[in-house]
C-alpha cells in the first residue's frame, strides 16, 4: 500500500504539469510560469498540502 501511495504522488507531480502547468515547483520543465503562476496559485496551495 505504500508503494502505490508513493507510486500516485509521483504520478500526480508529472500530471500537474502536463496537464496545465499547475506544477509550480517545476516552472522550466513546464515552460509557462506565466500563465500558471496567476491561475492555479491557491489550487496548487491546498493541492501540494493535501498531496504531501
């Protein structure tokens, strides 16, 4: 069970990004800190708690 845990989160981080850049802890991998910096700032804050 903790490997799927571990295994999710990891999956999440790679997600987040891909899916709309809401990986702010990854901004150059992502290449748009613009555009996800003003958008997804308070859904990345309770996100990123809840997720680690």
């Amino acid at each position: 069970m903790v490997v799927e845990q571990k295994d999710t989160d990891h999956t999440r981080i790679v997600h987040l990004p891909r899916l709309g850049g809401e990986g702010t802890k990854d901004p150059s991998a992502d290449g748009t800190p613009a555009p996800a910096a003003p958008g997804p700032p308070a859904l990345t804050s309770p996100a990123a708690a809840g997720g680690q």
